[in-house]
C-alpha cells in the first residue's frame, strides 16, 4: 500500500461542499465532491451523542491552534477519496460551519456565523494533516482494523515531523534519522530506540530545547541548517564518552542532556572515574547500576542513586542483641550515641523497633553493609547523622 502526507488542504477544503444527512446521520461529502467522508464501513456519526461535547471540543482545539491529529484518505480513483479515519472529526468540522451546532464561547452559544471574524477566519485556515493511502480493498480493510485496534501507530516524535514538516525537520531527519549514518552505532551507546522511529531525533530535540521539542520545533521550523541542534547533541555525546571511558549497557538511555547541563562545568579524571565506576560495578552493595553514573558526577554523595542495599534483619538483630547486652552490663545506653550524651537518655535501653542500622564506616567512603561495619541508633540519632 502507498501512502503520501498531505499538509496543504484546510479545513474549508475539507468542507468544501459538505452535505450531512440527517435522516441517516452522516456527513456525507466535502472536498468539492471529491471526498466521501463516511463510506459504507464507517459508523454513523456518534461525537454529537451525549450532549455535543466531543464535536465543541474539536472546534475548540482549532479555535486554540491544536492539531486535530492525522486523518487518513483512502484514494479511490483520479482525485477521488474516501475518509478512512477522521470522518468524525471532519463531520464535526463541516457540521459546524454549515451552522448544524453552537459552542459555548465566552459563556455564550454561538454557531460559526456567530462567531468573530478572525475566529471563523483561524477555522477556515486551520491546516490538517492528512495522510493518502491507496492500496485494494483488502489491503486498506486490514489496515483500517490496525489503526482502529492498536491506534495511531505513530511515535510522538513521528507526529512532530508531520506537524512542524519544512526545511529543519528535513535536514534534521537527514541527520538523525538516517540509519546509514556512521555516528549511529556510537549514539546507540547512549540513546535508546532507532534512527527510523525518530528516537535519536527526538533525544537531540529534548536535550536542546531541556525538554520543549515542539516549541523548538515550531521555532525553527524554518531555519535552513540544524547547526545548533547538532552542535548541543555531539557536545553530549563528546562529554559523555570523555568522562566515561568505559561503555556499559545501563548508560543506554539516561538523561544525558540533563546531566550534561548540570555537571559539564566539573572536572573530572576519567582514570579515576573509571576506577570508580568499576568498584561500584563491583559492588555487591548497589541494586541501581544505573545510577552508578550521577553518583559518580555528583562527587560520591547521593548514594539514594545507586540503591544500597541496606542491612538485612539478621544483621540488625544480632546486633542489636549484642549491643544491648554490653550496654546493660555497664549500665549505659544501648544506642551509643545516647551513652555520651548528657540528656536524660544516658542510660536508656531502647527496643529494637526504636533503632536503625548505622554503617560505621560511611557506605560512600567504601564501608559495606556487614555486621562488623554496623551499630544501631536511635531513630533521632540516626536521624541526625543522616546519609553519610
Ligand atoms: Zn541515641
């Protein structure tokens, strides 16, 4: 099946010559008489059931410069069509501007004609996205149930490119979305998904624009080189690669962009790094591989990163039973902290349940999770020592 993107036809276009049946329920042709909006495979029009919400709230995304989303055309013969999917959209379109309903607008209701000039002028130039198919019949049948099953089977960033299609997407593609390009294995170290669905593409646009890809998109929609994109995206990459030597799976797909704007400024001796990365690596302490690199750029201080793992209930049992035997036969407290103190607790013996593990040695100065490295507190001691 053949399928081509349409973005120059606008909603009066579309709703050129738009006829609805009321007897049947149906919008029945537009486009001049081109376009059969619901063949027979089609369900009657249902978005002015249960009130009309559904129909106001397609006029109200034109009104409001949303994309109405892709609609798809089957091409049936030399400048003929049938509406595979969006009819609903499209009668909910035609029956507003032939004035079939009202929005509420301001609190009041209006029909298109009702309605400002410059909004009437925004729905009539509103432009869709339209992609036409041509195939047979029990091609365009099957695909019909896939769409209607499984969705729009566009990505995200796929939509982007249809809607902010123009010069930039077109070199930006050529870039990042082209799975003969050299860089792509070296990206891949990084990034996650493939060239042809648009995930380099889309990390590059989120990194540059921290996250705002579709204002950015819009921005530069029609900027004839993509300098500033490429530029960000191989200053990562570069940064990356530099401060970490080695290349391991769980780098795949982490925030880069976002680690990059936060520590790129820091020094860092990639040998020490990597020393440190494969201690941790080594580690039978960290659950969150992942994490080993923020930790790492961080300066080794927010172990919650890398989720050590903590002293298990045996551990802290034994002790406990230890700690609180030798407390008792000194008459001090069984929290040590307590025991130096000069408050009332001096001598208090507290429950298990009212203390927690302590790693003597800081865990992030190399002190493991054994019971030689572990001393219960009290909850307000260990509290105050805090994560070391
Ligand atoms: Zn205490």
């Amino acid at each position: 099946m053949k399928t081509s993107l349409r973005t120059d036809l606008t909603v009066s276009d579309v709703c050129d010559g738009f006829v609805y049946n009321q007897l049947e329920g149906k919008g029945l042709f537009g486009l001049g008489g081109k376009l059969t909006i619901q063949p027979e495979y089609q369900r009657n029009y249902i978005y002015a059931e249960g009130g009309g919400k559904r129909e106001e709230a397609v006029i109200h995304s034109l009104l409001k410069g949303y994309p109405l989303g892709l609609i798809y055309f089957n091409k049936v013969g030399t400048d003929k069509f049938e509406v595979l999917d969006g009819q609903q959209r499209i009668t909910s379109v035609g029956r507003f501007v032939t004035n079939k309903f009202a929005i509420t607008d301001d609190g009041n209701p209006k029909t298109f004609d009702g309605l400002a000039a410059d909004q009437r002028d925004k729905i009539c130039k509103s432009k869709l996205l339209i992609y036409e198919c041509e195939g047979t019949e029990s091609q365009i049948k099957q695909w019909f149930e896939t769409i209607n099953i499984a969705g729009v089977p566009l990505k995200p960033q796929e939509l982007l490119n249809a809607i902010y299609s123009g010069p930039f997407v077109t070199k930006a593609k050529e870039e990042f979305s082209n799975s003969q390009n050299a860089n792509i294995q070296k990206w891949g170290a990084y990034v996650k998904g493939s060239a042809n669905r648009q995930d380099f593409l889309e990390r590059a646009l989120d990194w540059v624009s921290k996250g705002e890809i579709g204002s950015y998109m819009s921005a530069h929609r029609n900027d004839t080189n993509i300098d500033e994109l490429k530029n960000y995206f191989n200053s990562v990459i570069d940064w990356v690669s530099t401060v970490f030597t080695d290349v391991l799976p769980e780098m795949k797909g982490l925030e880069w962009g976002r680690l990059y704007e936060q520590y790129h400024s820091k020094s860092y001796d990639p040998a020490n790094v990597s020393t440190e990365v494969k201690r941790l690596y080594g580690s039978p302490y960290v659950k969150n591989r992942r994490g080993v690199f923020e930790y790492i750029l961080g300066g080794l201080q927010d172990s919650k990163l890398l989720d050590v793992r903590v002293f298990d209930d045996a551990t802290k049992q034994s002790v406990y039973a230890t700690q609180t035997a030798a407390a008792q036969a000194n008459g001090t407290s069984n929290c040590p902290l307590c025991a130096v103190g000069h408050a009332a607790n001096q001598g208090k013996i507290w429950n298990l349940a009212e203390m927690d593990a302590d790693h003597v040695s800081a865990w992030s100065k190399g002190g493991d999770s054994s019971a030689k490295n572990c001393q219960m507190l009290c909850v307000t001691h260990n509290r105050a020592k805090g994560n070391r």
